[in-house]
C-alpha cells in the first residue's frame, strides 16, 4: 500500500473511535475499553486519574508507569489520541511541567482539547501532526512517550530521526510498541486493515531496535515484552506479534 493510503484508512479508523462511532482500535481487542487498559497494564487507581472520555482502550502498554517522569519535565506523547498518557503524565510532572500530545487525526485531538479544558489540565497541549513530521521545536522536550503508535507510521526511521531531533541531549523516550518475531504474511502486510488494528505495520523486533540506533539513539534496552494476541486474531499472527517496552536515551 501507498503510505499516503495507509494513512487515510487509520485516520478514517481513529477518527470513528474519537466520534464515538467504533469501539476498539480493533474490533476483537474487548470486551470493554477498561478491560483493555487493565489487560495491557494501567491500573485501576490510574484510570481514576483521568478523564473517563480519555479512555479509549487502544494501547499496548502504559509508558508512563516506566517512563520515571518527573516534577517539571517537559514531555510529548506521540500519538496521543483522546489523551489518556497525557492526563496521567501531566499528573506526574505537575504543574511546572508541560506534556504535549501529537495526534495526526483532527478529532482526536479536538476531543483531548476539549477534554483538557473541561477537566483543568492547564499544563496540557495538543497539536495535530504526522510523527514524521513533528509540530515540535528542536531539542524541545525531556521525556517522549508513545503508546503502540510507531507500528502504524509507514517509515520508522524517519519517525525516530524526528523523536531523535524534538529530544534535548540526554532526553529519554520509552516506547511502548508491537513488533514481530518474524516475517508476516504478504497479505497480511498489504492489508489496509491490518495496518490500522496495528499489526500489518510492526517490524521484526531486532529491525525495529536497529532503526532505533540508526535514527542516533544510545542504550537502547527492552525493559519488558509479553506475546500480544486478541480473541478472532488470524491464526498464522498468533505468536508473531510481540508488545515490547522500549527505553533509549538521546547521548548527544
């Protein structure tokens, strides 16, 4: 596929859940968003953390629970949807912090503005952007997160070549991604579907821990991974598909 058509059809697809119109980020991830959250890693007193309209249950991990955020640190979250790493990462770095969420769909983001605004989060700010191209200054931020994201932008590198430019020398990322243990299926890769339930995108693991060093990144370490399956999964996926947390830091 195109990357300009796969980009359409994850917009089209987030864009439903942010409208209310679909669910899940895959119709089989259920039974409810909650439940998903809990499933991948937040826990119960973090969902009381933010608001209940942020949570969407379209992660694969809960990158602020490793990111070891700090009091004042300027953070940006990538991919950020209704912004429930947001919500809970501005509650770590409190008000003399700032946590930017970087979403490329219009309604995801107008949805975390609303809800920033409703809810007080004065130290919150979203902008729509692709994570190829960042809305961000150079050697801006402290800390990037991002939250099974990276798996659906076309060319990693040039994604991490971008997460590598916004991070001031000796900045931290800590990414939580899907990735695979091998090959997958040529249809499964050419598959618009696919791309946007996040699997037709995930890059072999050691590629994927590769691009991060190539993009100029420094002790890039695996801090955990878990097989990642969902009920209805297509049975030649099922093993192939791994959730791994990431941190590397920026040595420059």
């Amino acid at each position: 596929m195109k990357d300009h058509n796969i980009k359409e059809v994850i917009k089209d697809r987030y864009g439903k859940i942010a409208r209310g119109e679909q669910t899940f980020c895959c119709p089989t991830c259920g039974p409810t968003t909650t439940d998903q959250c809990l499933a991948v890693g937040y826990t119960a007193e973090d969902l009381k953390l933010v608001p209940e309209m942020a949570i969407l249950g379209v992660g694969c991990g809960n990158p602020t629970a490793l990111a070891d955020l700090k009091t004042g640190e300027t953070v940006l979250d990538l991919g950020s949807g209704a912004g429930i790493d947001v919500f809970l990462a501005a509650n770590k770095v409190g008000n003399g912090g700032k946590v930017i969420g970087v979403d490329m769909t219009e309604d995801m983001v107008a949805r975390g503005r609303q809800l920033a605004q409703e809810h007080g989060f004065g130290n919150v700010e979203f902008r729509q952007g692709d994570i190829e191209h960042l809305p961000v200054d150079s050697a801006y931020v402290d800390v990037i997160i991002s939250n099974c994201v990276i798996n659906l932008t076309p060319d990693k590198l040039a994604s991490f070549k971008e997460i590598h430019r916004v991070l001031r020398p000796g900045g931290r990322i800590l990414i939580a991604d899907l990735v695979t243990a091998g090959e997958l299926p040529p249809d499964v890769r050419a598959s618009a579907a696919a791309w946007a339930d996040c699997l037709a995108g995930a890059m072999p693991k050691a590629s994927y821990l590769e691009t991060i060093r190539s993009a100029g990144f420094a002790e890039v370490t695996v801090v955990s991974e878990s097989p990642y399956e969902t009920p209805g999964m297509d049975e030649r996926l099922q093993g192939q598909i791994i959730s791994v947390k990431v941190r590397a830091v920026n040595g420059q």
